[in-house]
C-alpha cells in the first residue's frame, strides 16, 4: 500500500501521514485477524478434507499396486496353463 489515499470528498490522492498510514495498516492487519478468525471452523474444515483426501489417494495408490501385481500373478498363471494345454494338446477354448 502506498502512502498515498484516494480522498472521499474531493476524489483525488491524497498524501497520508506516517500516523495515518499506520492506522491504516492496524485495522486491515485487525479486519484480517477477525476474518480469519471468523471462518477458523471453515478454514479447519476444507484443511480437514484436504487431509482425508491425501488419506484417500495414498490408500488407492496402495490398492492399485496390489491390484497390477495380482494381474501379473493372473498373467503368469494363464501362460503356464496355455503351455500345459500345448504340451497335452488340449484345445483352447
């Protein structure tokens, strides 16, 4: 913010003190405070889910790498009866 303010009454700049210019500074510091403090349940709530989600996504992550090594053991296993059935000459089916 620069120390410059746009006058109501007249519509123009205006060249703020050091006082002004901190009191300004003081109460949007404050209104933020207050806003944050306002929406703490808010805040907590979306950082909760986000938590959950990283939860959820690790877990599937987790679930899908047992899920491509069981195809890989189904894999193995089909080749070795299709070799059986050539080696026994049972047809395909």
């Amino acid at each position: 913010m620069k120390k410059y303010l746009i006058s109501k009454k007249s519509k123009k700049w205006e060249y703020l003190s050091e006082d002004e210019y901190g009191s300004y500074v003081e109460g949007y510091q404050q209104y933020l405070f207050e806003e944050i403090e306002r929406n703490k349940f808010l805040i907590d709530n979306h950082n909760s889910k986000l938590e959950k989600i990283a939860t959820l996504e690790e877990e599937c992550d987790k679930r899908k790498e047992n899920i491509n090594i069981l195809r890989k053991e189904i894999r193995e296993i089909e080749d070795e009866i299709l070799s059986l059935k050539d080696e026994l000459n049972v047809p395909y089916y």
